[in-house]
C-alpha cells in the first residue's frame, strides 16, 4: 500500500490507523489483542502517537478557518436537500 508516496506495510497502516483513532471492529478488536501480544506492532503504534502528537496534526488543524458558513449557505444545502431549490 502507498500513503504519500511512500510504502506502508499492513502492520504499519493497522499502527497508523489505530492512533488516529479510526478503527472500527473487528479490526480495532485485532489491534487491541496485538498491542498485548506483540511488542513490535505496539511499538509502531507508540511511534505514531509520538509522530502525531508533536504538533503535525494541530498545526495543520491551525491552518483551516474555523468559521461557519453564512446562514444564506446552510438554506440552500436544506432545500437542495428537501427537493425545493431555490433560484
């Protein structure tokens, strides 16, 4: 598998996924008997949390506005949705 241009292994994208917080079962299940089982994968794991946590992810979460669209936007996403655009 390839992230970014480079080569991501199972185990690592598994490591990545479950530092993020994105896993579901069964596959999160998996994940938590393997951080008990196998030193390596929780390893990977630890260094994901570590890589995630300097700052990459609330620096790139800085850059994005934090402002809610108009009023006027979210009345038109409700009649689009409701079959009732307006013109």
């Amino acid at each position: 598998m390839s992230i970014v241009g480079q080569e991501v292994y199972a185990d690592e994208a598994l490591a990545l996924d479950y530092a993020l917080g994105i896993l579901i079962d069964p596959d999160l299940g998996d994940a938590l008997q393997r951080m008990r089982t196998d030193a390596d994968f929780a390893l990977l794991v630890a260094r994901y949390r570590v890589r995630l946590g300097s700052g990459v992810v609330e620096s790139l979460a800085s850059k994005r506005p934090n402002v809610a669209p108009p009023a006027k936007t979210w009345e038109a996403i409700m009649a689009k949705i409701s079959g009732r655009e307006e013109t």
